[in-house]
C-alpha cells in the first residue's frame, strides 16, 4: 500500500520545491484541498498540473512527517525578511539623522562664518575711526591768541574733529555755549564750548584751559569719545537727555 502511494506522487520533493513550498505553505495546502475534492480544472488539465508539478513541490507532496518542518522554515524565512526590513529601515534612519547633523553643522559654521567676517568689518572700521582721529590737528599746534572769534574757533574745531563727527560736536557746543569758549554757567559753575563741570577737569588737557578753545576742544573730544564713544554717540544721548 505504501508503494503504491509512493508511485502515485506528483513530484518528489527538491531542493528548490522545498525552499518554494516554504514560501507559499498556505496557498498550497489550498490548491491540495482543491485536488483532493476533486477540481474539474485540475483533473481536467492534468497536463498543466503535471508541468506545475515539475517546478513546485505543493504540502501535500511532502511526507507528513517532514510538513511541520517545512512550515517552520517558512516562519524562520518570514522572521528573517522582517529582520532584514527592520535592518534596511534602522540604516536608513540613521542615514537621515546623519544628514540632518550635517545640514545643521554647516548651517551653524556658515553663521559662525558670517559673525567672524563683521566682527572684523567692525574692528576695521573703528581702527579707520582711531586712525582718523589720531591723524587730526593737535591742540598744541595752534598758535595761541589773546582772543579767538567764533569763526576761528569753529575753523580749529574743524581741524581737530573727525569729518563724520565735526556736525555732531558743533551741534553740542552750539547748545551748551553758542561756541563761546569763556561761556561759564552762573548757576552750576561749568566753563567754556563743552560746559565742562567742572571747569578744571580741562586742565588734564592744557593749563590754558581758560582761555585756550583748541585745549577745550581737545578736552571735549576725549571726554565724547571715552564716554559715549564719539562726539555722535555724544549728541544722541544729548537728544534724548538735554545733557551729556
């Protein structure tokens, strides 16, 4: 009796019929139930079976011993493939959070980049501002006078202001003293163009202080410059105050 089953088989099973029974475990226990309750497509196309046979080994073909192997092959392949997607999907994550990395790493130099080249636009430009200061005309190399006219006071001012920050000093010593170098305040005591308060601290720029305008601006100049960083910075403060 079991010779005779064993010649009445299909196929035996192969190396790849076995591998492909393990893919398609379910469909082919299907496709026996058919046969097995007696398909008319499968027993009319016995020819079409017999050459289906020939490249798939179906569950049915398989001993009833070595089935429950071939089901656990299956499940051992489909765990695999899941491992190999969940593999393939990690790599990719990790591509992605690297390229993330980098977009903001170049992002975050190109800032850095950006920050370090106005930073040296600024130091050069007050380097310009101290250079242009420091070639201006001393207090020292104007003669002195008995009396000095506004014009004449103004034209030294000019030589020894910076061009951009002549406008902006003229525009406090015409508030505080109408360029009137030996203006003083009855009230407070402060002297001459700038209202120094007073008076005296003028004399760390020249003991002619009193009566010397191009010692009052070279005094007020400094004062501008270390206090508000310029004759300009000077006058807004002046603006908004009506001091400085």
């Amino acid at each position: 009796m079991r010779a005779m089953l064993e010649g009445n088989r299909v196929s035996r099973i192969s190396v790849r019929g076995f591998a492909v029974a393990s893919a398609t475990a379910v469909t082919t226990v299907g496709a026996v139930v058919g046969v097995a309750s007696g398909n008319s497509a499968a027993s009319n196309n016995g020819d079409n079976f017999e050459a289906t046979a020939a490249d798939t080994t179906l569950l049915a073909d398989i001993p009833m011993g070595e089935q429950a192997q071939v089901q656990v092959s299956s499940l051992t392949q489909q765990a695999q493939a899941q491992a190999a997607a969940a593999e393939f999907a990690a790599k990719k994550s990790a591509e992605e959070a690297a390229r993330i990395k980098a977009a903001e790493t170049a992002k975050a130099k190109k800032a850095e980049a950006a920050e370090k080249a106005e930073r040296e636009r600024k130091e050069k430009e007050d380097a310009a501002q101290r250079a242009s200061r420091s070639a201006t005309r001393d207090a020292s190399s104007f003669a002195t006078q008995a009396s000095y006219t506004v014009a004449e006071v103004q034209a030294m001012a000019r030589q020894m202001i910076p061009g951009d920050q002549f406008q902006c000093f003229s525009n406090i010593v015409s508030r505080e003293s109408t360029w009137n170098y030996r203006a003083q305040n009855p009230s407070s005591g402060a002297y001459g163009l700038v209202q120094a308060l007073p008076g005296s601290k003028m004399s760390s720029a020249g003991a002619d202080w009193r009566t010397n305008p191009a010692t009052q601006i070279k005094w007020g100049l400094n004062y501008m410059n270390e206090r508000y960083g310029s004759p300009c910075g000077a006058w807004s403060f002046w603006q908004a105050n009506h001091w400085y």
